[in-house]
C-alpha cells in the first residue's frame, strides 16, 4: 500500500454516498487510503459505490439511513465507532431533487412549501454534523463537514430556497466551529458550484433549457462560462477538495468556507 496516502486508515461516514457528489467523495476518500461507511436511502445505489471502491482496493460498508432520522443516525454512528473504534471524518451529500424546491421559481411565485423543502438541506447537515460532534468529542478529534453550493452567495435568480438553505449551513458551520473549539474537532464547509456530470444538475440544465427552448448543451455552457477560470467544477473536483479539507494538510482550518466554485461567486 502506498503510505502517501493522505486519508491513510482515517474512518469516514458518508451520508448520501449513493449520490453523484456522495459517491464521488466516497470513491476519493477510499483511493487515499479512508475506511468508508457509506450510508444513504437507496441501498442499490450505495451497493455500486462500496463496489466500486472496493474493486479499486478500498474497503467500504453501506447501511440504509435516513438523515432526516436523528435517532437512527445516532444510533448508527454509534454502532460505527463499536466497530471501527471512533469516527474521523463525516460528510453528508444528501438532499431533495432540484425541481422539489422550485429552482427556477422567483420568490414571490414559489410556493413556501417547496421554500421548507429545501430546507431539508439544512436540517439533515445538522442532524449528522453534531450526532458526529458527540462521538467526535469524546475521542478528541475528527472533521465534520458541511456542504453548501454557490447559491449560498446570490449570483443568478430562481435558487432562493436552496440559497437560503445554504446560507444558513454556512453560518451553522462557524456556529459549531465556535461551540467546538479546543476539543480538537475541527468543522468545515465545502462550498461548490454548478457540477455538470452530477444529476442535479442534469436536472436544472433540462428545466431552464425546456422553459427557455435550448440546449441542455446550451444551458451548462453558459454556467461554465459565469465561472471566472470559465469551466464549471465537476464532482471529482468538488471530491478532491473533500480530500485536502479532511486531511492533515487542512489541519489548520476550522470554522471557513472552502470556496471551490471556480470563482462564480468569490467571497
């Protein structure tokens, strides 16, 4: 085995890893080196990744969770630091279908309950982060993630629920940094942008290119160019980010935004 791996024998939880940036994630975490237990609604698709990783070498276990469900999540991290004795890393990447929260609607049409919708975002972040925060506390150690998209910094119309939804996990991520401090936890988010290959975004490119009779081809070349390096971040881009944040290299960095979106929105 390669000992320059930088997640080398870290233990890492994956929420939504059956996701397009769950798995991605997933799949970057197990080639440095990471331990994975992966955990999502849709066994099948969380079966593909562990395979996947496991295929190239890595070591993965899924478990059928819903982080919505604060005392199934407990219980099962629980049950991850029995069996791996403790947590280093957690990520989640779950979330609703764009088209649930009415990407696209202005706020005075969009109906508020798609608005709480995409406050689903907000609460399972939370729910994962700080049952993760417990265990995490009481080893002395670990990195909680939290995982935002560029509507966090409002730069185009029509993302109103999920930009409101991401703002608040931002604030949330310096909130718990702040409450963490000196416990040797340090607490992150990765804000990304616009990936073309994942599906929500396949889904919003057909939407706006149906409702403005053009391309889906169209449409993602358009997001690719409001970037300013002009190439919209893909899902491995947004997993490589995942793996410096979660490493040593970041061991300095708590309480911040990672701003991986390719300059679409700058701070």
């Amino acid at each position: 085995m390669n000992d320059s791996k930088v997640l080398k024998d870290k233990r890492a939880v994956i929420f939504g890893a059956g996701g397009s940036i769950g798995g991605a994630v997933a799949r970057a975490f197990g080639a440095e080196g990471a331990e994975l237990f992966l955990a999502g609604r849709g066994k099948s698709s969380l079966d593909s990744v562990a395979g996947q990783v496991i295929d190239s070498g890595g070591r993965a276990q899924v478990a059928v969770i819903d982080a919505l469900d604060e005392k199934s999540v407990d219980k099962y991290l629980g049950q991850v630091v029995e069996q791996a004795g403790g947590i280093d890393i957690e990520f989640n990447a779950t979330g609703p279908r764009a088209a649930e929260y009415g990407t696209g609607t202005l706020a005075v049409d969009l109906p508020i309950d798609q608005f709480l919708v995409a406050q689903r975002v907000l609460t399972a972040q939370f729910i994962t982060a700080r049952c993760a925060a417990r265990q995490m506390v009481a080893q002395g150690s670990g990195v909680i993630f939290f995982l935002t998209g560029s509507p966090a910094r409002p730069h185009t119309l029509g993302t109103v629920a999920i930009g409101a939804a991401n703002g608040a996990i931002e604030n949330v991520t310096r909130s718990m940094a702040l409450e963490l401090a000196g416990t040797g936890v340090r607490v992150v988010c990765l804000r990304t942008a616009a990936n073309p290959d994942s599906r929500t975004i396949q889904d919003v490119a057909d939407a706006i290119a149906t409702g403005m009779k053009t391309t889906k081809d169209q449409v993602l070349a358009t997001l690719a160019d409001s970037t300013m390096l002009k190439v919209s971040p893909r899902t491995e881009d947004t997993a490589n980010s995942a793996v410096l944040l979660a490493s040593d290299l970041a061991r300095m960095m708590t309480g911040t935004v990672h701003n991986a979106t390719a300059g679409v929105c700058p701070d």
